[in-house]
C-alpha cells in the first residue's frame, strides 16, 4: 500500500457495480476483459492502494457473489452512482474513499497511482478532468470524509449528480496523462472501440 501522510484520512476502495447496464445489454459488472469479471478485477486493482475494498452493489447481486470479495449494498436506493458513493461514506465516516466504476476496463495502476499521489486531503475530493467532455469525471475521485455532507445537501435540494458536486465543491482535478484510461464502456459501440485499444 502506498504510504502517505499520517495525518491523511486512510483510504477505502469502492468499485461501483450496481448499475442496470441497460444501454450495454448486459450487466457491465460481469464483462470479463481481463481474466474474471471486471468487478472484481477492479477490486482487485484498487487493492495495493487501500485498506479495504468493497463492491457497491444492489441486494439482488449478492446472489453468486464471490466471498473473497467485500460487497456494500446501498442503504441510500435507486440514486445511481450517487447512491453508492453515500452509502460508502456512511458506512465508514472517517476514510476516504477512492471510487471506480466498473465500466472502466482501460483504467490501470499508473491512472491511481498518479491520482493518490496527487491527492490533497484538504479538498473535498480529488479527480481526474474528462478527455471526453473537459468535465470532473466522479467515477474514478478520492472522495473525502468532509464530502459526506456536502453530499447530503446536494441530496437535500434534490439533486443527486456526482459530477454536479464536483463542479460545485473545492474539487481538485488533474488531467490524466493517457485518456484511454478514463474511458467510460458503456454501450456495444463503446466495448468494441476499448477492445480494439486493448489488442494494440
């Protein structure tokens, strides 16, 4: 595990899997693109770099479930992302959570270790700028424990966009130093373009 400032909040590992995959076709969780499912291919990702790693999953996907594997079912519902991410920072109020979506097959070691040096604690998360969009890409940020309540006040005034947060909050962002990484897998068109990357 990558040491840092003992005066840092420690950091958990959420790879958010909960998602319907419904522009996919099938569930994105369970695309094997590296060996076994990319869920908890993620998980096992993000393992070197924090203390736990958990699965962000709906109670209906806890059946067949791999129990080398931590799963945390969302206690905030049908949110999305959004969701997930409060659930874990409920779940455990004083880490910090570095999150990744399992719809990131191209996401490697260099992508977090780059985002977990760079981080500042004093923010309220650290992420990565969109190649795609130029926007803060939420799906893979170190979010803070002083983001819970920003969070929760976003939820208060009805809004439950993580990126909305990210613009609206003291946010640091990076740009990445390969933007394949960061690219998001979510339709067929999407899957054949990232496997096309993946063969070169």
């Amino acid at each position: 595990m990558i040491s840092k400032e003992t005066d840092f909040p420690r950091l958990n590992g959420l790879v958010l899997a909960g998602g319907k995959s419904r522009r996919m076709g099938n569930p994105k969780d369970k695309i094997n693109w590296h060996g076994k499912e990319q869920r908890y291919y993620a998980a096992d990702l993000l393992a070197p770099f924090c203390e736990e790693v958990f699965i962000s999953c709906r109670q209906d996907q806890l059946e067949n479930f791999n129990n080398d594997y931590n799963a945390l079912t969302d206690t905030f519902l049908d949110m999305g992302p959004f969701g997930g991410i409060l659930s874990a920072l409920r779940s455990q109020r004083e880490k910090a959570w570095l999150v990744v979506a399992c719809d990131l097959p191209l996401l490697d070691k260099n992508a977090l270790e780059f985002l977990i040096q760079s981080r500042n604690p004093e923010k309220a998360a650290t992420t990565y700028e969109s190649p795609f969009d130029g926007l803060p890409e939420p799906l893979i940020t170190i979010w803070e424990p002083k983001s819970y309540p920003l969070l929760l006040n976003f939820l208060g005034s009805g809004n439950t966009c993580p990126r909305k947060v990210l613009i609206n909050s003291d946010t640091l962002i990076l740009k990445p130093d390969n933007p394949d990484s960061l690219m998001n897998v979510n339709t067929p068109k999407d899957m054949a373009k990232a496997q096309e990357i993946l063969r070169k």
